[in-house]
C-alpha cells in the first residue's frame, strides 16, 4: 500500500512539473520575442513544448482537438497547393507561422491547468511594460535627435515591427486589460494609460481607427451612460489625429508614396540624365479629383494596391499564388508586398479554397468568444481585441506573421483553456482513457446534461 501511495504521488509531481514547464513555456516564448526574435529558436522552443504535450499524452492516453485543429490542418494542405505551380523563394519562412499558430492552439486546447487567468494577466502585465518602455524610448530618442514630431513614424523599429505592425499588439493588450482593469485598479489603469501614450505615439492611423471604433462600441454594449465619455474621447482624438498625422501646413500625411519620386523611366536616372535637384521636385500628382483619387491618396495609395493584388489573384483564383508571393510592379520592376488587408491577401495567397477554410475557422474562433465573453473577463477581452485586430487588418498587414501569431493563438487557446476549466468546475469530469474529438459547443452540451 506505501509502495502505491509513493507510485501515486510521485506520477503526480511529474505531471505537475510537465504541466507547469508548458504553461511556462508557452507563455514565456512570446515575452522572449519582445526582446530577442529569432525563428529557428522560437520553432525550437514551441517544438519542446509540443514534446512536452506528446508524452503527457500519451501517459494519459488523451489527445483532444476540435473542429478549429481539423480546419487548420486542411488550410496547412491547402497552403501547400501553389507550390504546384509556383516556384516560391520565400514560402517556408512564411508557413512556420501557420505551423505554429495551430501547434499553439493544440497545446493550450490539451493542457489541465487550474487559475490559468492569473498567469496571462501577469505575462500581459510584463509584455506592457516592455513594449511600451522600448517604444515610447524608441520614440523619445528619434525626437530627441532632431527628427520632427510629425516624421518619426517611418523610423520606428523594434524587434516586433514598425509603427503599423507594433498596433496589434498595442490593441489587444489594452481590451484584455481593460476587461480585468476592475481586478487590480491602480496597477492596470496606469498600464492602460501608457498604452494609449503608446497608441498615440505610433501615428498609426489604422491602429488608432481600430482602437476609436472598437472601444465605442465595447463601452456602448456595456453602459449606454457612457456615450458622454465616448463623445469625449472622440473629441481628443480628433485633437490628436490633427496634431499628430498633419504637417506644419495643415495637410495630411499621406505615407510613403508621397516621397517617392515620379519617373517615367527606372533607368533615367542611373544614366545620369537627371539631376538630384529634379528627383527632390518630382512628386506624384493627385489627379483628377475623383472621390476614389482622394480615397486613395489618403489611405496612401491602398486602393492602388489593392487593385494590383486582385489582378494577382486572377492568376490562380482557386489554390491562390502562394503564401509570401504576391508581386506588383513598382517602378519598373516587380517587389513583393503584403496586401494590406488580412481578407484579401489570404484569398490572393490561398485561393477561394483557403479563404472558405480561414473564414470558417474566423468564424468559429468570434462564435465560440461571443458565447462565453459574458461568463469571463479574460474571455471579453480577447473577444474585442480580436474585433480590433480585424479593423486595422483592413488596412495593415498584422497576422500571418510569426511574431504576431504566436500572441494571436496563446490568447486565443488561454481562453478555450479557461472556459473549459470553467465547464469542468461546474460539471461532472468527462471520463474514458480512449481519444476523442471534443466539439467546440461542448459548453452547452453539458449544461444541457
């Protein structure tokens, strides 16, 4: 019976020890990248972690997915689908970020952990303070070194990206805080603060349009009492937006288009035949003055783009052209670009195949937030942090990049954890030792038991 008892205890200091190891990796992979980003040992990291899982697996004779696993396994084949047709430089780089979204996914979906909540906020309270610690010095010292206020956008650059890119992060760290800003006053409403400093300081207007919108809506389903400081809010935003995103004449800040030099020819000017003082001048016109020319002169030429990115659509409608492999002529010679709205580049990268796919699992993943953002803050967060997401994905290339993935899917599996904690607590334990396929309405399978 003592032989037993140690047997027993000891199998469950082992499985405490996998479960935490995990919980810690997969929490602390993310922080690294805030500081140090590298590829190879981000996937080496998320592959001890994925062993981690096999053997607690394996030892419980448990493996659990749902329909997002299955639906992100067939989007990963048909990602595979242009290879056929298309020699891409660049696929691998990209697909790792799809490889690692569904493996992080998989992991959170299958892990037994308890008080999950408290180990986010405190990894989301750590992410805060670095990112808008390095941001807001970033910013700091670009001014400092004589760059006017209104210029500084272009030369921000950490680890994590540039202006456009850094708004992700920004955005779904404020609506998951916001959510919990009750739990622990002081310390989060000033995390909060900084990172609307941190919004504002990125002259994003995506990110910034994203955050009014969402927010106005959050505050609205809330408490309608609210409109007051919603109005408010609009007001200094306004005030913000024309401070920040106008020059000294009152104009609008287009983006980088309007730097770049008008030349009818590439070769002109590498054979000399015009001068430096031409290039300065030569600046592209606005055209007619047609509401679709406005529109795309203030989006910085978007429309533009998104015109090219269709026509590359055209030459694969069904499996796409590939992942990492639209091209637009630019000056005379073809560069890769990103198409600046997440819907369109997935249809343009994976075809009419793909887009089903990621819609169907888009759609899974707000569903099941909905349903359950009324039973936990964390949830509720996550829930409107995605929305905004969506918003600037409109506009900016945000997901479907490694650095952003990773943070996108531990959000997002942290809260599939969490409900099913929830649902556990409540009901009685699912038994059997045989795997299964967990459906994702499991939470109202068993209330209905």
């Amino acid at each position: 019976m003592l032989s037993l008892a140690l047997d027993k205890k000891r199998n469950q200091i082992v499985n405490f020890d996998l479960k935490n190891i995990n919980v810690f990796l997969l929490l602390a992979i993310p922080l690294m990248t805030l500081i140090y980003s590298n590829i190879y040992v981000i996937l080496s990291l998320y592959l001890l972690s994925f062993s981690i899982f096999i053997i607690d697996s394996m030892k419980k004779k448990r493996f659990i997915v749902n329909k997002i696993v299955i639906l992100y396994g067939l989007l990963l084949i048909v990602l595979l689908l242009p290879l056929i047709n298309f020699d891409i430089e660049s696929f691998w780089g990209n697909y790792f970020s799809f490889i690692l979204s569904v493996l992080i996914y998989l992991i959170f979906i299958n892990l037994e952990v308890n008080n999950i909540e408290h180990k986010i906020l405190l990894f989301i309270r750590l992410s805060i303070l670095v990112l808008c610690g390095k941001l807001l010095y970033t910013v700091f010292m670009v001014v400092s070194n004589g760059t006017e206020a209104i210029m500084y956008k272009a030369q921000i650059q950490i680890a994590l990206g540039n202006s456009n890119g850094l708004g992700f992060f920004l955005l779904i760290f404020f609506f998951i805080l916001y959510n919990s800003g009750k739990r622990n006053g002081f310390i989060d409403n000033s995390l909060l603060i900084l990172l609307i400093l941190s919004i504002v300081s990125l002259q994003s207007r995506s990110t910034m349009l994203a955050f009014i919108i969402v927010l106005a809506i959050h505050l609205f389903e809330k408490d309608f009492k609210r409109i007051l400081m919603v109005g408010i809010s609009f007001c200094l935003a306004v005030v913000f937006f024309q401070s920040i995103y106008t020059d000294s004449q009152g104009q609008m800040i287009t983006g980088y288009y309007s730097d770049v030099p008008k030349i009818e020819s590439p070769s002109k000017l590498s054979e000399g035949s015009m001068s430096e003082d031409e290039t300065e001048t030569l600046t592209p016109t606005l055209g007619d003055n047609s509401l679709y020319q406005k529109l795309d002169d203030i989006s910085s030429k978007r429309l533009t783009l998104y015109s090219e990115v269709i026509d590359e659509f055209k030459k694969s409608p069904i499996i796409g052209v590939g992942i990492g492999n639209i091209f637009i002529d630019f000056m005379g010679s073809y560069m890769p670009v990103r198409a600046h709205n997440i819907f369109l580049e997935i249809l343009t990268t994976s075809g009419i195949l793909g887009f089903f796919i990621f819609f169907s699992i888009l759609f899974l993943v707000l569903k099941f937030l909905f349903e359950n953002k009324k039973d936990n803050f964390y949830i509720c967060g996550v829930f409107y942090g995605l929305i905004a997401i969506l918003v600037q994905g409109m506009l900016e290339p945000n997901i479907f990049d490694y650095k952003v993935d990773i943070f996108l899917w531990t959000f997002i599996g942290a809260s599939f954890l969490i409900s099913e904690n929830s649902i556990l607590n409540n009901s009685e334990k699912i038994k059997g030792n045989s795997s299964f396929i967990k459906d994702i309405n499991i939470k109202r399978k068993l209330q209905e038991k």
